[in-house]
C-alpha cells in the first residue's frame, strides 16, 4: 500500500514530465471572443531532429482553436515563452486546455487548463 501511495504521490508531484511540458499560460482578452496567450513551455531538445515543435490552444471538447508552429530548438533557453495571438473562442467556453508538441514525441507532456479572463 506504501509503494502504491507513494507512486500517486510522485506522479502528482510532475515526477514523470514529458518532452515538452506546458508550465504556464497567460491570457488575455484582446477583442469580444478573441484572446493573446503567452505560454511557456519546458522542452527537452536536443537538436533539429528532436524539439518542441509546437503548441496548441484548445475547446474543452478538444477542439483546435489555436495553434503555433516553432520554427526552431530551444535548447540554451529553457523554459521559454512564446505568443499566440487573435485565437477565436466561440461564445460559452469559459476554460481552454494549453498543450505543446515534441518531435518525434508528440503530444506526451503536461497541459494546462486556463480559465479565460472576460
């Protein structure tokens, strides 16, 4: 039962990140329905061949409302921020959910859940 609690306990703790974790996400209202994001994403890249490559903005039904491709590694600047401008959010989605891609990894690391400002 220790082991079992205390592997809970790890995976809570972000003991197991992926390649490219979201960390935080800023939004901002720019205009009715549309919204800036700054996001922040922790990678491990380790080249051309091997770097978060992008990241997304999505309906809490997972939707695409958003998304921006990098065009390069970040590996000497880790974390680091990038911009998401004029993403539409239709009327009624209150949160949205923030993940990045690693490649060749895809999808494999933390997101986060943002709730909109109004």
């Amino acid at each position: 039962m220790r082991w079992f609690l205390f592997g809970i306990a790890l995976a809570c703790s972000g003991a197991w990140a992926g390649e490219a974790d979201v960390i935080d996400v800023k939004a901002r209202r720019s205009a009715p329905g549309t919204y800036d994001f700054d996001i922040t994403v922790k990678s491990v890249d380790k080249g051309w061949e091997y770097y978060a490559d992008a990241f997304e903005v999505l309906a809490p039904d997972g939707k695409l409302l958003g998304r921006r491709i990098l065009l390069h590694p970040h590996e000497t600047e880790q974390p680091f921020t990038r911009d998401l401008y004029g993403v539409k959010i239709p009327a009624g989605i209150e949160r949205v959910i923030v993940r990045a891609r690693h490649k060749p990894k895809g999808y494999d690391g933390k997101t986060l859940s943002v709730t909109l400002p109004k």
